[in-house]
C-alpha cells in the first residue's frame, strides 16, 4: 500500500487468524471459552485470597494482584478479536489502537514486575527465614506494588510518546491480531532503525533489571535450599517457589518469544502464534500453576465452591 499521513487514515487493518468462513464459528468459539476460562479461573484466585485470612501474606498478595493484572492484560485484546471474528470486520481505529498498545504494555510490563516482586519475596523467605516478616511487612508490599505500577506506566506512556511522534505510514495492515507496537513502528515512513532501536533498548531497560534480579535470587535460594540437611525440608522450600519459578519460565520464554521473534519470523501466522502463546495461553494457566501446586489455595477454592453451592 502506498504511503499515508495522519491526515488522509483514521484506521488500520488487523490480522485474522483465518480467513476461511467454515472457520471462524470454530475460532470464535475457542478464543471465546479460552478468556472466559482466564477471567474466571484468576477471578477464583483472587476470591480465594480475599475470603481466607489465613492467606493475607505476601505469597498469595502478589499472586492476587498478579491474577488481575492478567483479567486486563487479556482483556485489552481478546475482546476485540472475537468481536472481530463475529462481524467479520478487523478495522480499528488509530486512537483505539494507541490506546490498545498503551493498555498491552502497562500490563504486560506490571506482569513482570510482579514476578520480580514475587521473585524477591520468596529469596527473603528463604535465604532469610527469620526475618521474613520484618522485611516483607504490609507497608513495604503495598510499597513495592505501588513501586511496579508506578514503572509499568513509565514503560507505557514512554511506548506511547514514541508513537505520537510518528506522522506517517507506509502501511495500515498490522500483521497480528491486535496492536503490537513492534508492528506499528516498522510501519513507519521515516527509517524504522531508530524507533525499533528504542523499543528494544526500553525493552532492554525494563527487562534486563528483572530477569538479572530472578537469576540472582533463584541462585541463592537454589545455594540456601542445597545445605538443608533434610530431604523433607528441601522438598518444601522447592514446592514454595515451584509455581513461581513455572510462571517466570513461561512468561519469558513466550515474552522473549514475541518480541525478538517478530525481527526473525517472516511469516506472520508463526508471529501470530507466538503472540497468542504469550497474550492468551499464558495468562489461562497461571491459575492452574499456582492452585495445582497449592494446598492452602486448594483449601480455599473447595471453601468458595461449597459457599456458591
């Protein structure tokens, strides 16, 4: 397509999975119960952190938080696309789709800083067992909640002035089914090196702090648990950061995925794929790591099911 100013669009264009008619019935259907299994499943989360005392604690705090975070992450997509499925119209406008890419990012990035949170909640309940409840007090939690909202706002109003600052289009096709800022940069007039060498350094800035501190601190929770004497007592300090440890796999490794992934896949349904890992079938099982592996939140869960009976 030919090139385009702010002036002569409004709109862009997204990506549809298929565009087959026999299929869309089927792809409307999956994607539909796939976010009604995320809300719900995350929404049982946080009910059963609210309505049990015994886990008002950081170690089920965050993971509540975390759980809602993950209700908007999914929320700021999968809505669109089933709409989009069901009147078979993947137009969005250009303000909806900066303010998709803002939503994407401020939870996307709110996800890992409370994975780091949760990361540096079990190094000090582990390496620092008796301290634990002087450190990890509910001020200094409701501090470091506040601390990574604070730094995902940064991150998404900072992707959103880059945006702003672009005029012109090459291209109003987005090669996925939502917003994804890599892909609006690469559509720029101007040379695309520049803004797709800011988005990896911010990428880089708000990436490299969490993972180095998640290395250092599995490090020495993985050095603290080895001179345990007992095999007993080193099962259950392994089983306190097993869910932890499954998450942070899984939201990195799809995380990194999509976004050096998009600079080396030329096909857009493997970049698609990707995205879909990492925005749906990711937030869809954090709930089943954390309650599978849990018997407190299993405990809890069988209470909130037997008050609804």
């Amino acid at each position: 397509m030919k090139t385009q100013n702010l002036t002569s669009f409004s709109e862009f264009h997204l990506l549809g999975f298929s565009e087959d008619p026999e299929l869309q019935p089927i792809l409307f259907g999956l994607f539909l119960s796939m976010y009604l299994v995320t809300v719900l499943g995350n929404l049982l989360i946080i009910l059963a952190v609210i309505s049990d005392s015994h886990l008002h604690t950081p170690m089920y705090f965050f993971p509540s938080n975390l759980s809602l975070s993950d209700i908007c992450f999914i929320s700021t997509m999968v809505p669109k696309m089933i709409v989009d499925i069901l009147t078979e119209n993947r137009v969005i406008s250009y303000v909806g789709c900066l303010t998709q890419m803002s939503f994407y990012v401020l939870f996307g990035c709110l996800d890992y800083m409370l994975l780091t949170v949760m990361g540096y909640d079990r190094f000090v309940a582990i390496c620092y067992p008796l301290h634990y409840h002087t450190i990890m007090n509910p001020c200094s939690s409701a501090s470091l909640l506040l601390v990574s909202f604070l730094v995902s706002v940064l991150d998404s109003q900072t992707n959103n002035m880059i945006a702003l600052q672009i005029t012109c289009f090459k291209d109003v096709e987005i090669a996925n089914f939502f917003c994804e800022p890599s892909q609006i940069f690469n559509h720029t007039c101007s040379d695309p090196f520049t803004n797709t060498i800011s988005m990896y350094l911010f990428a880089f800035i708000f990436g490299f702090f969490p993972i180095s501190w998640n290395l250092y601190s599995y490090y020495k929770i993985i050095s603290s648990i080895l001179k345990v004497p007992s095999s007993g007592g080193r099962h259950k300090a392994f089983s306190t950061c097993g869910s932890h440890l499954s998450v942070v796999c899984l939201f990195y490794g799809t995380g990194f995925g999509v976004y050096f992934g998009s600079a080396v896949l030329q096909s857009p349904g493997k970049g698609m794929v990707a995205s879909l890992m990492y925005t749906v079938v990711t937030p869809m099982l954090n709930p089943f790591i954390y309650s599978l592996r849990n018997r407190d939140m299993h405990s809890a869960l069988k209470r909130i099911c037997r008050v609804k009976v």
